[in-house]
C-alpha cells in the first residue's frame, strides 16, 4: 500500500471519531492528530484496530483505533459478553470477576467493563482495589464464574495497558473460546452496539474474604513448615516494584512463618508511574537493584520481587563470595521443580503419577530432573494457558506438581490456572528454609542441581519492532529464518529442525519427517544442534518484538568449576547468536 493511500484511509478512519459518539477530549485529540503536519502519530494510532487477540488486548493508552482506551476496552467486553449469554444462556445468572493492576487508567477501565458487563445482565465481581493476576484465576474459580478480566499490561512500559481474558476454569482461553470471542469481538462494529448504561445491582465489591482464602490456600503449599519455623528469623528482602503484589506477599511470607522481611519502601509505593525503575520488570537487574542494596545492607539471604500484576517473580541470592546474583527464569523454574519433587520424595508423598509442565522454550534441564525421579514431564506452547490446558486433561489421572517458563513464571497450585508469584515467592522462601537445615544456600543448590542433572545455560534476546513497519519486519524475518535455516551453531551442526507452524519435525541426518504432537499450530521455530544446544524463535504475542531462546550445554566436571563453566558457557551463546545474526 502506497503512503498515500494509506494516509487517506488512515484519515477516514479518524475522521469517523469526530462524531458525537466519542468525547469530547477524544474528538479533540484526533483533531490536532489530524492538523498536525507529523502524520506518524494519526497513522500510528489509526492504522488498525487493537486486536483482541487470544490474551485479549494490550497496547499504548490514548486516542484511536490501535489504542486501548474506553471505546476499544467497551467494544471488547460488549462481544466478550455476547459470546457469554450465548454460551450460558441456560444458566439463571452469567458471572464475572473483574481485577486490576495500578497503572494509569486501570481502575477506570475495569469499572467500564463491569459496567458493560452488568448493562447485559451479568454479577460482575470487581476487586476492591489493585490486585495480583493470580488472584482473579483465583476468584473466577472459588465464586463459580463463567469469565474473568483482568486489566493489566504485566511488565510492559508505563504507556502501555492490556485486557486478559479468562474462561470459567480460571485459565486463559484456547480453542474454541478464544477464536469465538474474537469473533464476537470483531462483530461489534459500531459504539451503538455496546450497553453502557450499568446495573449497579449487579456489581459486588470483592476484597479482603477472597484475600484470607487464597492465602489459607496457598499456605497448603509448604512442604517443610518446619524448617520455617527453625529459619523465621531469616532475612528476606521483597519487593513488589511500585505493583499489586504488596497486596498478599508480606502477608503470606508472614503465614510462613517468616517473620524478617525487609521492605524497600520507595518500591512499596503502588504507581503506574514506575518511578524508581526504568522497566518494571524482575528479570532485568536495573529494576532489581534497589532490593539488591537493601540486601547488601541488611546481609540479607535472598531478594525476591514480582511484577506489577504480581503473576512473575524475580530471585537473588548470594553465591560463595556473598556477592549477589540474579537468577534467571528458567534457573527459578528448574529450583522449584527440583525442590517440589525432592520434597515430596524426602516426605514420601510420591505415588507415580506426578507430573510437572514446561513450556517448549523453557530448559530441557527440568525434563531431566522429572525423567531422573519418574515424573512425567509434558512439553507445551508458550503461555500459562496452556499448562492449564495440561492440567485440564489431566485432572482425573495425575497429580500436578508445578509448572513454569523460562520467563518468569510459574504455577504450585491447581486452585489457580495462571502464574502466580504469591506462592511461588512463598516456596523459594520454604526452599531457602530447607537448603539452610543442609548448610547450603540457594547458590548452592542450583550449582547442585548441574552437577546432578548436566549443566546448561540459557538466554533471552528480545529484538524490538514497534509500529507497522516493524510487523512486517518480524514476519520477513520468520520467513528468512524458514527459507534459509542456519547450517551449523557455534561451530555444531543443526540436527533437527521443528516448526510448530505446520507442526513438522526434520530430522537433518537422515531425511526424514514427522509430526508433533500439539494441540494446535504455533509459529514458533526451533533449531537443535550435534552438541545438544537448542534454539527457539517467536514473535511475542503481545509486544511489538521478535523473540531468540538460546540454550547450550557444557560439560562441568565438579562444582567448583561452576563458575568458569558458567563464562565459557556465556561465550558459547554470544557466538549462536552471532551466527544467527542478532548478536
């Protein structure tokens, strides 16, 4: 398409939010978008519709089409409450539960969307205030809901804010939900389709009940509440970086019998401003380093964070000079499993048909520990949905055990289908308990873990490409990435190539061809290599970015080789990414 013409149907697009329908603030930030002699923001803003995606929405705030703000968020939850009243007509009363995170507008956007939500007819459940993600996969399950939102855009910059959408298992949806509700969604072509007007009957404040039992609920995690009592005095540093996990985290590490957790008091301030951190994120070290001062000034065990929406976590610990380091998500994930099935086995609770998820992305370090101690381990895509999907199928034949990603992630509880640092954060505490009883530290038990199970090292590499320019960037980059693979990683042949996008694994040695076993296509593409190194690449589902998951082995002969394997292992992963051109 030609600039101009794109230009021309970007103005006819913003020229129909000139009409009475929109406010008057909106009509008059599209009028200077309109004047303005610099198009790039009325084309940015107009040149297509936000997407209501299989997540739901996430985007920039502010005016237009291609931004959330209350006439996309009201055109969402109107198709969302349609496809509800047609999939539950029968039931005497449709319900949701609605919660929020701290950014701008947040508040405002989940009471539009329980007001929708009553305006049709449904019980809306609206959280009191600020709370964690987990929380609302907590509630839609423990009040019987048939749907749930929470407005939140995660870790993402302050400009941006985002709309989760839940089904009645507390998950978010998959097939054949989630591509109905788009359905639904894409049908509401004009604001005269949304009922704005609300039925404050319908619209029940939730709050501190619903906080009392998730907490008593996750409290049913602890594997070793002796070695909390014997380690309460343990210096624990939390933050939850300016976000709803000051909500439940100090409460819960205190139901564990923790009773020294040192605050950092800027971080404690809830604001969607974000102000002591550039990002705020957990896996990245600038947004920890506030709580690794406290840390270093309190001599504190370990630093444990979450996110805004409090469904990450982040972990430092001390290694064996006492300097602190930050643990990355797939070493949190490999930590838990491994602490959750030693546990279970020391307190012989193991009946054989454990199982623990990971996603594809995520270390292959946690299969080997399942294999290892006869737990079944199942791979699935990218997404916590769809380890509840693995622990919807399997509800009736295995115990579920844990589940996490290499980002951040992870999930204990069958009571919530979404990730949730509350009890996560509340386990590494429980584990930091229990290495102690040993004489170990955190540190330790992961350099235990490699020694036991093989080491590996993994990295993340995010390429960003906002705007429109940057979408058709990413795909050409998938296409390349397909048409002309790499031959060789780091001097190590490829082996086998996966893409889940026709779902065919090649196997390069010998020719042949054959299908994975997945619930649906995916575009992901994987790479593995002679020396067993595994590459994935996706573009991310809800950032404007193309995303490189690089995890090597190395040989590590003892433990106190630990930390040089770890810098030969980090020179091994700049040179695939080299290779793969995104060093």
């Amino acid at each position: 398409m030609s600039n101009e013409k794109l230009l021309q149907e970007v103005t006819k697009r913003a020229e129909a939010w000139l009409g009475p329908d929109y406010d008057e603030e909106t009509r008059k930030e599209v009028k200077a978008m309109l004047e303005a002699e610099d198009k790039t923001p009325l084309i940015e803003a107009f040149y297509r519709d936000l997407e209501f995606g299989t997540g739901g929405l996430r985007g920039i705030m502010g005016t237009g089409t291609n931004r959330m703000n209350r006439y996309t968020v009201g055109s969402a939850t109107q198709g969302l409450a349609n496809y509800l009243k047609d999939c539950f007509k029968e039931l005497p009363q449709i319900s949701v539960a609605i919660g929020h995170d701290v950014r701008h507008r947040s508040r405002e956007f989940a009471e539009l969307s329980a007001d929708i939500f009553s305006a049709n007819g449904i019980k809306v459940y609206l959280f009191d205030g600020p709370c964690p993600t987990p929380e609302v996969s907590y509630a839609i399950r423990k009040l019987g809901c048939q749907s749930g939102v929470m407005i939140t855009a995660s870790h993402n910059p302050k400009e941006y804010n985002g709309y989760k959408a839940y089904w009645s298992d507390g998950a978010q949806m998959i097939a054949p939900h989630d591509v109905k509700t788009i359905e639904y969604v894409n049908a509401i072509t004009s604001l005269d389709q949304v009922k704005w007007e609300p039925n404050k009957d319908l619209i029940q404040a939730i709050g501190k009940d619903i906080d009392e039992q998730f907490l008593a609920d996750i409290h049913t995690l602890s594997l070793d509440p002796e070695a909390d009592h014997r380690h309460k005095d343990m210096k624990i540093v939390y933050t939850p970086i300016h976000g709803t996990g000051k909500r439940l985290m100090y409460d819960s590490l205190k139901l564990w019998g923790f009773e020294n957790v040192i605050h950092v008091p800027e971080q404690d301030v809830q604001s969607g401003d974000f102000p002591t951190v550039v990002s705020p994120n957990p896996e990245n070290a600038s947004a920890m380093a506030m709580a690794v001062a406290k840390a270093k000034e309190t001599g504190a065990s370990i630093v444990l964070a979450s996110d805004p929406d409090a469904d990450r976590i982040g972990l430092v610990v001390r290694d064996r000079e006492g300097n602190y380091q930050l643990i990355n998500g797939n070493q949190i994930c490999m930590l838990l499993i491994y602490y959750i099935i030693t546990k279970n086995l020391e307190n012989k609770a193991m009946n054989g048909n454990e199982y623990v998820v990971k996603t594809i992305v995520t270390t292959e370090t946690i299969k080997r520990i399942a294999d290892a101690n006869r737990v079944r381990c199942f791979d699935c895509y990218t997404g916590f949905k769809w380890i509840a999907n693995v622990m919807r199928d399997m509800e009736a034949t295995g115990r579920y055990l844990g589940g996490g990603e290499e980002s951040y992630g992870f999930l204990a509880e069958t009571f919530v289908r979404d990730k949730d640092s509350i009890s996560a954060n509340s386990l590494i505490a429980e584990c930091a308990a229990w290495a102690a009883d040993k004489g170990m530290s955190l540190y330790d038990v992961v350099v235990d873990i490699y020694a036991q199970y093989g080491f590996s090292r993994e990295r993340g590499v995010s390429v960003v490409r906002p705007g429109k320019t940057g979408a058709e960037e990413i795909v050409a980059m998938m296409k390349n990435f397909r048409e002309n693979p790499p031959k060789e990683l780091a001097g190590s042949p490829i082996t086998c190539i996966k893409d889940y996008s026709d779902l065919n694994c090649r196997n390069l040695k010998d020719g042949s061809v054959t299908k994975l076993d997945f619930p649906t296509t995916s575009n992901v593409l994987q790479f593995f290599t002679e020396s067993g190194d595994k590459v994935s690449i996706r573009p991310s589902g809800t950032e404007p970015k193309i995303k490189f998951y690089v995890e090597i082995r190395e040989d590590m002969k003892d433990k106190a080789d630990y930390e040089a394997t770890v810098k030969k292992a980090e020179a091994h992963i700049d040179q695939v990414l080299k290779d793969l051109g995104v060093a």
